[in-house]
C-alpha cells in the first residue's frame, strides 16, 4: 500500500513542489477564521441545574401549602378559650347572658350558670362554655336585631375579666340598660320577651332550680312543657345525674 | 501544550470549547490546504474565499465531530465537496470529470493554454502552477492530496470518495504528465 504510493510519488517533482509552492493565507483570512472559530467555542451560559431551576416554584407552592394546611388547622382546631388574651378564661367566662339579660335582672339571677361549675368537671364546663354561646346568639340575634349578641359580648369581655374592680359593673350596668330601653320602647313585644325569659334560664338557673322548676310544671299539669324543659336540661348537663322521679 | 496531541484530539478538545486546540489545528493545516485549494482553482480570490468556507464547515460541525477517520481525510472531504459545489455553479463538464468510470487518458487538460500567461510565468512556481492547471482537475486533486496533504491512496479514495484504484490511476497520471511538463526542471 505505502510502496505503491512511494512508487507513484516522484522525490524530485516532490522537491520541485516544495520549493514553487509558496503561496500563504492572508492573515486578515487568518484572524476572520479564527475569530469565527473562538466565538463558535466561547463558552456558553451553562443551562442551570434542574433543582435551581424550579426553586422559585417550589418555594411559592411550599409557601401556599403551607398558608391552606395552618388556615385549614385553625378553622378544625381553634385554640382554646384561654389561649386568646382578649377572651375571659375558666370561671370568668364572657357574660353574654347578662349583656342581653334585662338590666332589671337580679344579680344572684344573672351569675347562677357559674354554680353548676363546682358539681361539674372542668372539660364539661368548658364544653357548655362553647354551647352556650352558639345557642344564645341566634335567639339574640333573632330577637334583638338592632344589637347582635357577639359584638356585645366582645365588649364585655374585658368588663367580665375585671370583674371584681367597680368600673366594669357600670359598664355592664350601662349596656344592659340600653338594652332593657330598647325593650321597654312599644315595639318590644310581650310574646318575645317572653321568649327570651324562656332562653335564658339554660344558661342562668342552677341545675337544681331548673329540676325543682320541672316538677313544679308537671305538677301544675303541663307535661308537654315538663318534658321540653326537661330536654333542654339534659342538653345544657349532658353528665348531670338525674334524680329518680324525672328519669 | 497542544503539539503533543493529534490532530483528532485537537478536535475533541476544540469540540468541547478549548478555542486554542483550534488555533493549533488551524496551524497544523493553514498552508497545506490553502495551497490546495490555490492549485484547485488557480484564482487567489477564489481560493480564499473556498478556505474560509471550508473552515467555517469544520467549525460549525465540531458538535457532531466524532473522529471516525483521520481529521486530513476529513477536513479534505469537506474541501472535496466544497470544490465539487464549486465546479457545478461554475461548470457543470468539469463536476463531472471527477465521474470515476471516466478513462483517465481521456480527461481533458485545462483550457488555460494561453500562450500569453504561458511567457509571463517563466519562475519555478509559474512553471509549476501552469503544469498543475494542464492537468484534469481530478488529476490534479489526487496529485495535490498526495502531495500537499501527504495523504495515502485509501485517504485520498475516502476524501475523494473514490475507489482505491481510481486514485492511483489518476495519480499515476498526473504524476506522469507533471514529468513531462517539468522535465527540463527536474
């Protein structure tokens, strides 16, 4: 293979080659082609890693994740009554009752639901501490609509935790005449007040009371109102022990 | 740094963005294919301007580079094609001189006998380039690529993309024809 090339190069003519061939690229064709070829191969913007590139997505869809997870979490699980600084906590508990209670309501009358409380365990009383609230506010509401019960009881409950100093009386005093005021004005009609006189005593008569009133209904021969009020009893102490004659 | 390294590797290297390694193939080849092309085509402007496409093909393939055959055989394909393109803009009869089953002795020599041109080149290199263009261009190329580019017949045959025998035919010819024409020279 070599020797038939070797055979058909001739040294001389390759030497007379040599020495005729001169001709060189002009260096401006040098520096054009080689310019050409340093910006072919310069180094290009390395592509970022794949992680780097999705760090900013991932970032913003943890983030969001994680706002619906706690915002989910605090809607199921509030935090107790007692974690909330503004909120009165264990006995003190808001006085919603007597904001929407007349004014002319007796104070051993307006503070007997804090009675029951030394009969009944403590996760209990919390428990009818969340219930009461959630049925006193409708019949409030839809009752004495010019003054919605929440709001109210926001107020108060700073009033309520102070309770024992003197300004916080007067305040409550205050409000509650507003509204006895308002019931007094002709539009407050009897059935109504009624009504609220009959809402009220879940929260506000001890349980012994409250049973003593039962029999005294049965005994004046209203059964269909024994049994009513009966029932509203077990659901305000769910854990209270009849007596034999009621059960 | 790089006069240690072959010619593929060079490649290699400027394929993944060492410019240098380029700079040192570009050396390595500058001359031997620019002559090759001056020779080709017996025009300095012509010439130029063939180089500087040629070696802008070899640039913007460097991605798909892989050294499946020598880089002279490769880059002299590419300057093969190139001259081949070249040849049918300007003249489809002489594309088709490079047909292998042409007879060697019935290619024709290159129409620039001009007595004129013939007295002003009365130098070495004059008497050189003109015997050069007396021959068939495929003649000629073969006799280049063996002589400029110091390739084998099989690399001649795969830059070319010719049969072996083909190119030694046609060397053998050319190498004949340039005796005859320099024999007072040599």
């Amino acid at each position: 293979m070599t020797d038939a090339h070797d055979k058909l190069r001739d040294p001389k003519l390759s030497r007379l080659y040599g020495q005729a061939s001169q001709a060189e690229p002009p260096p401006a064709l040098d520096a054009a082609i080689l310019a050409a070829a340093r910006a072919a191969a310069a180094p290009q913007r390395p592509p970022r890693p794949w992680w780097r590139r999705l760090q900013a997505p991932f970032a913003l869809a943890a983030t969001v994740v994680l706002a619906v997870v706690l915002t989910l979490s605090m809607d199921r699980n509030p935090p107790p009554d007692g974690e909330i600084p503004a909120t009165p906590s264990g006995k003190e508990r808001p006085p919603a009752p007597e904001q929407v209670a007349p004014a002319s309501r007796n104070a051993a009358e307006a503070q007997a639901p804090a009675a029951p409380a030394a009969g009944i365990p403590a996760h209990k009383e919390a428990q009818r501490s969340k219930i009461a609230p959630e049925k006193q506010t409708p019949a409030t509401s839809s009752q004495d609509s010019p003054h919605p019960a929440a709001p109210t009881a926001v107020q108060g409950a700073p009033g309520a935790s102070t309770a024992k100093a003197a300004p916080a009386p007067a305040a409550d005093a205050e409000s509650a005449d507003m509204l006895a005021s308002e019931r007094r004005k002709p539009l407050a009609e009897p059935a109504l007040e009624a009504k609220r006189e009959a809402a009220t005593p879940l929260q506000q008569k001890s349980p012994d009371a409250w049973l003593e009133e039962i029999r005294s209904l049965r005994r004046q021969g209203r059964p269909g109102e024994a049994e009513r009020s009966l029932r509203e009893f077990r659901a305000a102490y769910p854990a209270y022990q009849l007596p034999e004659d009621l059960r | 740094m790089h006069d240690d390294l072959s010619d593929e590797r060079l490649m290699l290297a400027y394929r993944d963005g060492d410019a240098a390694a380029f700079e040192a193939l570009y050396g390595r080849y500058r001359t031997r294919l620019y002559r090759h092309l001056a020779h080709q085509c017996s025009d300095a402007r012509l010439a130029e301007e063939l180089y500087q496409d040629i070696w802008l093909k070899v640039v913007n393939a460097r991605a798909d580079y892989e050294p499946l055959a020598k880089f002279s055989t490769w880059l002299y394909r590419i300057a093969h094609h190139r001259l081949l393109d070249h040849y049918r803009q300007r003249s489809r009869n002489v594309a088709e001189l490079f047909d292998a089953s042409i007879d060697p002795d019935e290619l024709p020599a290159a129409d620039c006998a001009d007595p004129a041109r013939q007295f002003e080149r009365s130098d070495l290199a004059s008497r050189l380039t003109r015997a050069l263009e007396d021959l068939p261009a495929p003649q000629r190329e073969a006799f280049l690529l063996a002589e400029e580019g110091g390739l084998s017949l099989e690399e001649i045959a795969a830059a070319t993309v010719t049969g072996r025998e083909t190119v030694k035919s046609r060397l053998r010819y050319a190498v004949g024809k340039l005796r005859l024409s320099l024999q007072d020279l040599l």
